[in-house]
C-alpha cells in the first residue's frame, strides 16, 4: 500500500536522531507537513512547556513520541533520583504529551516502547518497567481518546546514536552477538522502526496495539 499524507500535519517528538528523525524522514517522503521541536520547544519533562507548546498550535492529524533520557543498572544499584528522573522523561513525558495534545479525530498518537517489557533483563529492570507501563498506558488511551487511535511500537536493540558512548569494537561486539543470536540474524535500524510507526499511524483499524520491531529478539531462546 502507498501511504499518501499530502498535507497531513505531523509532530514528531524526539526527531533530533536516531529513531525520532527516521520516523520523521518517513512522515515527510509520504507528503506530511513534520513539525521537529527541539528540547527548548518543547520540553516534555515539565508540565507547563508541554502545555503551553499545544495551546500554541493547532490539532495535529498524527503526533508520534520517540523521545526519552533513561538511565539503565541494576535496581541495587541505581539511585532512586535516577529512577525518577527516567520514569519523568520516558513515561510521563508520553504521559504529559497525550494529556494535552490536539489530534483530529480519525488521527493518530504513537508511542515508542521497547521489548525489555516482555523480555526482561537482570540489567535494565527500569526500562521493562517503563516500558511495560507505557504499554498499557497505549491500550487505556485507545479507549479514552477514541476516535483517535493510539499505539505503541517496541523495538529491539537499534543501531542508534543511543550507542555512540559506546567504543566502536566494543559496539561492533554486541552488534555481531545480538545478530547471531535473533532469528532475523541482524540488529535493527531506525528506518525499521520508522516504518512501523508509520504502519499504526495510517492503519485506520489499528489501534489499542503494540507492534515489535525487534528481529525476533523477543522469541529468541
């Protein structure tokens, strides 16, 4: 199917890089209108920047959330400020954006999840929760702001900029360890999940849903 968005007013939350800006990329090869607000616009940590960045704009026809700053360790080890403050960015910042955005009606709000919510890790206790939460956040949202659809995609592991700390062979070497261990025998660029987001986004008989976009991490013994 050819998606064609000519006109369609588009806001993509975390469109700086990585997933944001290819899902942003995406939006804009179909004919939308993508709005990129930056972190000074558009701050989704704090109530009144959220608010007061949709009082200052008309509904949107589809608004997509792929921004977080969440920190990973161990629930021993990481502190509970560190807890909050990811918990503030990932889900509430989704949380405050569904609050307060306009979106037409036969629209679209897409979260950005993650598939720790059915695979957990020893390692990233936080994000499965999060992203668990945000889950469930999308089916209860689907319900309240029908007839707006609302959904979540869950990636895998993505070769990001999320990974740039990261030293190259040391990147390289998990890369190569994730590929040969899930069935797609490759690790996840943004544009696969791009094109996820966009699926959910027009798919007018899909809502309440989270589709993952993980190469079969989530099944992989």
């Amino acid at each position: 199917m050819i998606v064609d968005l000519k006109n369609a007013r588009v806001l993509v939350v975390g469109a700086s890089g990585g997933i944001g800006s290819a899902t942003a990329d995406a939006f804009e090869a179909a004919g939308a209108r993508v709005e990129r607000p930056g972190h000074n616009a558009l701050d989704i940590t704090d109530d009144a920047s959220v608010e007061a960045f949709f009082a200052a704009r008309g509904p949107f026809d589809h608004v997509v959330v792929a921004a977080a700053r969440t920190r990973t360790g161990s629930v021993g080890t990481l502190a509970v400020a560190d807890a909050q403050a990811s918990m503030n960015s990932k889900f509430f910042g989704a949380y405050r954006v569904a609050r307060a955005a306009r979106i037409n009606d036969g629209g679209s709000l897409t979260l950005v999840s993650g598939f720790l919510s059915r695979r957990p890790s020893a390692s990233s206790v936080l994000q499965g929760a999060i992203n668990a939460g945000l889950e469930a956040l999308v089916r209860g949202l689907a319900l309240e702001r029908a007839p707006v659809r609302v959904n979540a995609v869950s990636p895998g592991l993505i070769d990001t900029p999320l990974h740039a700390g990261m030293t190259e062979a040391d990147r390289q070497a998990m890369f190569d360890r994730v590929a040969a261990h899930v069935p797609a025998r490759r690790v996840g660029k943004a544009e696969d999940v791009a094109h996820a987001i966009l699926f959910v986004s027009t798919n007018p008989f899909v809502t309440g849903s989270t589709v993952t976009v993980d190469g079969g991490g989530t099944i992989a013994a």
